[in-house]
C-alpha cells in the first residue's frame, strides 16, 4: 500500500515494538515462529485453534488450521525481503468474517529495524481499510480500540524474551 493510498483512504494503524534479537532472528521469529506466539483471541478458531502459520514468500498464505482440520487462509504474503520487511494482505473482513476476495482486503506491513545493541524495532503498518467497504472506518476503529496490533506484537515479544526456553526453528544465532 502506497502512503497516497493511506492520504486518499482510512488512517492506517502504526505500532512498534523493541526486541531483543538481531533483525534476521526478528524476522525469522515473526514469521517461522507464529505458531508460538500469535494470540489465540486474533484467530477465528480460539481454543480450537490447533495450528497457525505463513508459507514463506511472495504468495505465501497467513493460515490457521481450527476444530476438526478446517483451514482458514487469512492473507496472503506480498512482500518477503528476509531480514528486512514483510507484508501480507489481511483477508479478514468486519466483524471477524473471512472475506477471500483480493480487493476487500486491507495491508499489514511490517519492518524490522536494527537498534540499539543487538536489538531490533519492530513496527507494524496497517491500512487499506477502505477496501473493507462501508464497515472499514468502523473495523479500523475497532482494531484500534482493542489494542490490536499492541496486544499482538506484545505477544511476540513475550516469545522473544522467552527464546531461550523454548527456540523457534530459524534463529540465526
């Protein structure tokens, strides 16, 4: 998603966070490891969630597999630049509804920046909420509301900060 886009649409939602591991282990833990870390309550199957993932690359899906086997495709990968950047569409559309057309969906771009130390910024770009129709000023308001993205890169850190005691396959160091 362009910045022009964002100018012409909905404020997209921005969020960061600082880990404590270099950008490759960053990327490689934000998107080897997901299973580990994403918030059961930010997929649709919750306590029937039995796994979650992405397909490394550019068409990769986001998906989660629920209750008896049902998978759910949720994004798809748009940009895989490893250690650097990656961004996926978010096919889930108002009021948590799977919304597989390319059009309805919003943009999650995520960037992983060296800082201070061995650190790394995470940050998170959310827009094209627009292409959610009506509902998408709604939808993003709810998104920011909840805490969102806050509450999902906090998870990820947890798992960062706790590595050591339970390594996600990928890390570089």
């Amino acid at each position: 998603m362009s910045d022009k886009a964002a100018d012409r649409g909905i404020e997209p939602i921005r969020a960061s966070m600082s880990v404590d591991a270099a950008p490759a282990d960053a990327f490689a833990g934000f998107t080897e490891g997901m299973a580990i870390w994403w918030p059961r309550e930010y997929s649709w199957s919750g306590a029937l969630l039995e796994r979650i993932g992405m397909e490394a690359g550019p068409g990769g899906l986001l998906y989660e597999i629920g209750g008896n086997g049902m998978r759910y495709d949720w994004g798809r990968i748009s940009a895989w630049e490893p250690p650097r950047r990656l961004g996926f569409t978010w096919h889930i559309g108002p009021g948590r509804v799977p919304d597989p057309n390319p059009a309805h969906a919003s943009e999650v771009r995520v960037a992983f920046e060296p800082a201070q130390g061995d650190g790394t910024t995470v940050s998170v770009v959310h827009g094209g909420w627009e292409r959610h129709g009506e509902a998408g000023r709604a939808y993003r308001q709810q998104m920011a509301d909840a805490d969102a993205w806050e509450t999902i890169l906090g998870a990820y850190a947890a798992a960062v900060r706790r590595r050591s005691d339970a390594p996600w396959t990928g890390l570089t160091t």
